[in-house]
C-alpha cells in the first residue's frame, strides 16, 4: 500500500512539474507576441500618431503648471485602454505624475498622481 502511494506521489509530481513548464513556455511565447506587436504598432503607424513632444506638453498644460519645475520627464509608446498611447511620467513639486495621452488624437485617457 506505502509502495502505490509513492507511485502515485511520484506520477502527480511529473504532471505538475510538465503543467508548470508548459505554462513557462505559454508565458514566454505571449511576451514574445506582446513584443511583435508594439513593434508593429510602432512601425506601421507612426506617421498617424502625434510627437511625443507634443504629448508630453500636452500632459504638463494639462496641470496648468510652469514647465521648468518639471523633471524626471519620460514618454513612450504603449497600447492601453484599447488604444496607441503615450505613457507620459514626469515628477512635479511631490507628486509623480502618470499620463496616458492617445497617440492619434492627443486626446487625455487617464492620468494619476501619487506622492513619490
């Protein structure tokens, strides 16, 4: 009885040991995929889109805020909310400032502030 316990302890363990790799190998090939296609978003779309300048000005206007107080600014493309964005960071007095600026319209999707 002891002998088909550990046969079946052994057997479960393989299993889940090839679960758990395959999901290893699901996980690395959808980071793969998620790569190509901001590759392609940025490749094939970019005469579309704004500048990056000009979402980042677009964000700090936004606060109403003077330009030379700002610092650690960053920008990149993303997709988020069902769109081309630029994530837009910038820090602020205390605050760190997060912008997400729809690359084709410049139009504001969503913005968070939290203390840094």
């Amino acid at each position: 009885m002891k002998k088909n316990i550990k046969i079946i302890i052994i057997i479960l363990s393989v299993i889940i040991l090839l679960l758990l790799g395959i999901i290893g190998v699901l996980c690395i090939r959808c980071e793969h995929l998620e790569e190509k296609l901001e590759d392609s978003i940025n490749i094939n779309n970019k005469d579309k889109y704004i500048s990056s300048s000009e979402a980042i000005e677009k964000a700090i206007s936004s606060l109403g805020v003077d330009k030379s107080q700002i610092f650690d600014i960053s920008s990149e493309l993303d997709y988020k909310y069902g769109c081309t964005v630029y994530d837009v960071d910038f820090k602020y007095n205390i605050y760190e400032y997060t912008f997400y600026i729809n690359a084709e319209t410049g139009e504001i999707v969503k913005q968070f502030k939290e203390i840094d």
